[in-house]
C-alpha cells in the first residue's frame, strides 16, 4: 500500500489525538519508517533532551512495503531518542503488528509527552483512543497481551507491549509485540514506559491498497521471492537451523566473546548451537527446537519454536513454562551463554523466555550479567551486593537468578538493569564494560572479524551488529568473500553495509533478504509501490542520507567522533585463541578512511560539502 | 595422520557413524586435500560453501592443493547466514 499519508498524533499529556497527512517530500528523501521517523524526531525534538522527560518523543513507525505481499513486510520500528545511550535509537521488529498499524490506515504514530496515569492506545482503523492502564499496569508483556485480548474480545487483536522491567526503569526495555517479536534494543521500551504507556493494541481491517503500479509490483515481489526460495541461505539455511547456526562457526574462526569477551572461542559452543537444537534430549526425550514460524509475510521463516526440558532445574514446578514458546536466536544464546560461560541449552532457553515475557533486550541483559560475573569473580561484586547469589562464569542457576530480578525490577536486578556501563562504573570498574557508547555489543568480536569493530564504533546506536553486518561479507562471503582478519578495505565495506542497511531498514522488509536480495532486487519493489522512480543508485543515497542525519542528531546530543571508539580489552588485549591469535583490532588503522570517505572532518563531522551533497 | 573433520548444518547428514557434537577423527595419508575429503564423503560440490581449515577460510585453489599436518581442523558448512 506504499504510503497511506496518515500520521497519527498521540499527545499523552492532554490525552489529545490528532490526525495529521505525511510529509511527502520528507518521504521522498528518507522513505519510511526508519529514515522518515527519524527526520520527524530530529525535526521535533532537541536532541539534548533528557530521554526519559516528556520532551523526548517516541515514534511507532512502518515503511512503504509494510503490509504489502512483498517478501517480508511486516516489519516496523520504533524510533526515539535512548536512555541507553543518549544517541538515537530505532528498533526493529517482525511479527504481525506493523502489518497491523498499515492496515488500519497508518504509517507511523507519534507519541509526545507524559500521561498522568497508565494508559494504552487502543486503534481500530481511523478510530483512535486512550484507554485507562491502571489493571494492566504492574503485568508483564505476556500478561498483558492476554489481558488485552480478554477485554476487547478479538484474537486478531495485534499488541505491543512493555513489561514489569520497564515499568522499574531497566534501560534496555524491549517492546515486545506478538509475544515472541520485539523492538529490542537501545531501551525503546523504557521510553514508552517513562510517558505511561503500557500498551499499544491495533486492529485493521482497510486492507491493502495505493499501489502506485500494481502489475508491476506483482511481479517485482514474486521475482523477489522466487530469489529468496532459490537462495539456499533464505531457501534452506534460515529455515532449517535459523541464526543459531552462526554459534559453531563465528566459535571456529575465533570470534566468538567468551566470558564478557575474556577470550574468542569458548568450549561449549556446539551444546548450546543452532545443530544442538535439533538433537533429542536425555530428560523429556524431545528436541529443543519444535518447529519454525514466519512473521507477517515472510518466506524465510526463519523463527524458532522451542521447549525447555520440564525436568529442567529451571522449569520444574513452573508449569506455565513447560509449552512451545519463541526459542533462541544466536545472539540470545551468546549473549545468555557464551558471554556467561554457560553451556546449558534449556537454562539459556529459559531465560530467553523471561526476556520475551516481560520484554527485556537479551543482549544487553546477558552482556551486563557477564560484567558483573566478571566484577564477582575479580571480588568487586560480593554476596553481600547480590544478597547470597555466587555470581559465576558458567553457573546456570545464577543466570536465572540475575535474570528474574532483572526483569521483575527487584533487588540487585535494579543495579543489573542499569546496564554494563553504569554498574562497571558503579564498581570504579569501567573498562570491564563491553559497551561502545553505552551500549553492550552482540556476538561478534572485533579482533577476529576487523571490519566489525569499525562498524561497531561508528554505528549510530551504539555497539550493533544490525547497523552494518560485515560478518555477511568477512565470514560467510555474502556477496563476496573478504579476509576477516585484515583491515585493507574495510572503511569501504563499512560504509555500504551501513547505508544499504540504512534503506532496508526504511522499506518496511528484513534485513534478512539482503543474503539473497541485492538493492538492484529491492529497489524495483519499492519503484512499483510507490511514487516516483526508485532505482538502486536512488536507494542508496536515501541510505546515505539517513546515515548522515543520524550522525548529525548524535552530534548535537552531545556525542563526539571520540565516542567512536571501543573498549581498550579489544584494542589492547590480544586473542588468546584461534585465527585471530595476537591480535587486537586495529580501529586506529581503519577509522580515518572511514571519516574520509564519509565525507566527514578528521574529528567525525559531516562537511558542509558532504551535508550540501546529500542536501541535509 | 590424525585429523578433526566436521561438517555442520545441513551438511551434518553425510557425517560418518561415530561422529559426536558433529565431528570425527580421521586418520587420512599426506595426499589428501579438502577436496578428496569432501569427495569421499560424497559432499555434493554445490553445497560446499565455507571450507575452514583452523578456523581460516580455504579458498578454491587452496581446497585443491592444501597439505594438511597432525592434528588440523576441517570444518565446512553449506551456504548459511544469520545475525
């Protein structure tokens, strides 16, 4: 349906909500979702505020193929300034709601300001209305989504929803929609929680339609998805073993952070792996994994379905967890295991599911417990901090401890749900943190894949593998094969993941198709939903465009070219193992070629040139 | 001499019995390469994407050519992704 050129404005101090038309010539320069959102927020907004105030704004954003039968499309975003990291964030998700909020009529809602008491939109196609929180305020993500089907009475209800960590103020609160899908890092859902909105719950029923060329869009998306099927990682990798079967190989090229990034290959990788789900356990005689599942749209498929063993520790007298629910994507288990040296499948699965049920970023959640293993086992942290708990490198039952509290808001989970940063700082012990720019990084380690460690430096929101994937190209060889220990290159590579990224991102599609799909596949989708002519020479400055004014949003927050930068363990401490061994990253070689070819200052800025280019 | 050899994915079904955690010990004389290993297991070539050997990526000539030495990892995947 491309764009339907209708904004919904939710103001929460006043309870007004007001219907306004999109801005056109923004769409034509930044697309949707993504881009546009973050042109209305840095139009709106000053980037200095106090994310948590009621000056900070908070936008629920689709793209222009949201919705419709392109590959995919039923992705959407939220866009905000983060209380993570101060920077800008936009969280991506899947699942069903973004389809949702594009059929009834929408292609982005902005939330300002703060209610005076707990409320949650309700959306019905163009009737839109603040709905009274307060029994649903205190629940968790599950809870609620429940609650929220009960009072309306309709299962085709799609909700998005913060849980009871939020509510505490965890600063990597997720929004999880359809359960199982979430907008998931950079607390996105702490920002929603701080304006006193629980819940967003949408039902559309307009359909699809304004097409700018419906015969041609036809057979755009079908060339596009006979592409994908054909495409053995999209037609058959994905679909088989999801993004767990990263776990064995990024462990056999050295790059996997072990134990808060101590080391880069660690021992019990292939227990909890993507192949390791597929095998029968002892206790209940099931496989961990039940089966794959698909968001709006999709022909990947590339979710996972799994139990944990009900005569698992963990689970044992919980019988309410004994069910399918959304099993474990590579970076959750990295993060909840290998990053806390624990190799135990159903605990790391388990504690995965406690994320999803209150809506919870697992990688900043695992990537913070790991420093605080590391502070207990330096004696920084003690009993006495944790209340009894031996915070353990490879102790299953500690991580399930750390994460309850951290999700229920309780005890030392408060401390916990401050992030890495704020509590190594907490402890006088900064450097354990593995953060760039407040932010806790995913599972990739930047001294055995070089490229990642600039695009971890530079990327807008914060240490991210999302931003820019060149493990695609130093690892896996997509598109093709570049040396993951070099740095010759890389400033190059970085870039065009990043703005090719920027654009997917913007369209309303997964990230996911780019191992099948080039921009000269996405673009003639994109030409034929909407107006005008988008080619991929387009797409990509729109790519380049977005990067830019998020770079400069950052800027004036107050972030610097300094804040590009990553902990001295991965600049310093060499790898003690593997293709990688004695070596560190070398940013520094990297990161001038980067700003030159940005078009940036030796200090990180654009250039007036550059900003004149890309008109900006 | 003594080798580790693993295959991964989808690729896991052409593993011999005895494997463990998708992996097996192969004693193999000085004139194998990846790629008479990959042909006796009767690997279809299409679906040899990643050919690591320690961790280190083996490109087309080197898979051909390479002498392995006691104690060398294989390790090789079909085409994958993730993130």
């Amino acid at each position: 349906m491309a764009w339907t050129r209708n904004v919904l404005r939710v103001n929460l101090t006043s309870g007004s909500i007001t219907h306004e038309s999109l801005n056109m010539q923004w769409a034509n320069d930044y697309l949707g979702q993504r881009g546009l959102a973050t042109k209305y927020l840095s139009e709106e907004i000053d980037p200095k505020c106090d994310a948590l105030s009621p000056e900070n704004k908070m936008i629920m954003t689709t793209g222009p193929l949201t919705g419709t039968m392109a590959s995919t499309a039923g992705r959407y975003s939220v866009v905000t300034k983060s209380p993570l990291t101060g920077a800008i964030a936009c969280s991506n998700s899947g699942g069903y709601i973004g389809n949702e909020m594009k059929n009834a009529g929408w292609d982005m809602v902005i939330f300002e300001g703060k209610s005076p008491h707990p409320v949650y939109l309700y959306i019905e196609n163009d009737k839109a209305e603040l709905l009274s929180a307060e029994k649903l305020w205190g629940k968790s993500a599950w809870a609620t989504d429940e609650l929220l089907h009960s009072i309306h009475q309709d299962p085709l209800l799609r909700v998005a929803v913060v849980g009871r960590a939020a509510e505490k103020g965890c600063l990597f609160s997720a929004i999880v929609n359809d359960l199982h899908r979430a907008a998931g890092r950079s607390g996105v859902g702490t920002v929603m929680a701080s304006k006193n909105l629980k819940a967003v719950a949408i039902r559309g029923t307009l359909g699809v339609g304004s097409i700018s060329d419906p015969a041609k869009f036809f057979k755009a998306t079908e060339d596009g998805k006979k592409i994908l099927a054909e495409n053995a990682v999209t037609g058959e990798g994905l679909p088989a073993l999801g993004t767990q079967v990263l776990m064995n190989i990024i462990n056999e090229v050295g790059a996997l952070p072990t134990r808060n990034h101590q080391e880069v290959q660690f021992e019990g990788a292939s227990e909890i792996s993507g192949e390791a789900m597929l095998e029968i356990r002892k206790g209940d005689g099931k496989a961990n994994l039940t089966t794959n599942g698909a968001c709006f749209g999709c022909t990947i498929a590339c979710q996972r379905i799994s139990t944990v063993d009900k005569n698992h520790f963990s689970v044992k007298d919980k019988p309410e967890y004994h069910g399918n629910s959304g099993g474990l994507e590579f970076e959750n288990a990295w993060s909840l295991g290998t990053d806390c040296g624990i190799d135990d499948l159903d605990a790391i699965t388990f504690a995965n599911f406690l994320c999803n049920e209150d809506a919870v970023d697992p990688i900043s959640l695992g990537a913070t417990i790991a420093a605080a293993m590391e502070l207990f086992e330096e004696g920084v942290i003690t009993v006495e901090d944790t209340g009894g708990m031996e915070l353990r490198f490879g102790s299953a039952e500690a991580l399930i401890w750390a994460t309850e509290v951290t999700v229920k808001g309780e005890g030392f989970g408060l401390e916990l749900g401050k992030g890495s940063k704020r509590l190594c700082e907490k402890y006088a012990r900064p450097e354990i943190s593995m953060t760039v720019k407040g932010q806790e990084f995913p599972a990739y380690d930047p001294r055995g894949i070089q490229g990642m460690g600039l695009a971890y430096a530079t990327s807008n929101r914060g240490a991210c593998h999302l931003r820019g994937y060149t493990v695609a190209s130093e690892i896996m060889g997509i598109p093709e094969k570049t040396d993951p220990l070099v740095t010759d290159g890389k400033p190059a590579l970085v870039k065009a993941f990043q703005d090719a990224t920027a654009v997917v991102d913007s369209a309303g599609i997964c990230v996911f198709t780019t191992f099948a799909w080039s921009l000269e596949d996405i673009a003639p989708q994109i030409d034929a939903a909407c107006e005008g002519d988008w080619n991929a020479e387009r797409c990509l400055e729109v790519g380049e465009r977005i990067w830019n004014m998020e770079r400069d949003f950052n800027l004036a927050a107050g972030l610097t070219g300094k804040d590009d930068t990553l902990p001295k363990r991965l600049l310093k401490d060499v790898a003690k193992s593997g293709p990688a061994t004695g070596k560190a990253n070398d940013l520094h070689k990297m990161l001038p070629e980067y700003y030159e070819l940005r078009g940036w200052s030796p200090e990180g800025v654009p250039t007036d040139a550059t900003r004149s280019r890309l008109g900006l | 001499m003594n080798i580790t050899f693993k295959l991964y994915a989808g690729l896991s079904q052409y593993l011999p019995e005895g494997s463990a955690r998708n992996a097996i010990n192969l004693n193999i004389t000085t004139l194998e390469t990846a790629c008479s290993i990959i042909e006796k297991f009767n690997i279809p070539k299409e679906s040899v994407h990643l050919v690591l050997l320690n961790g280190i990526y083996l490109d087309a000539d080197e898979r051909e050519n390479f002498k392995f030495k006691e104690g060398d990892i294989l390790a090789i995947w079909p085409p994958v992704a993730g993130g």
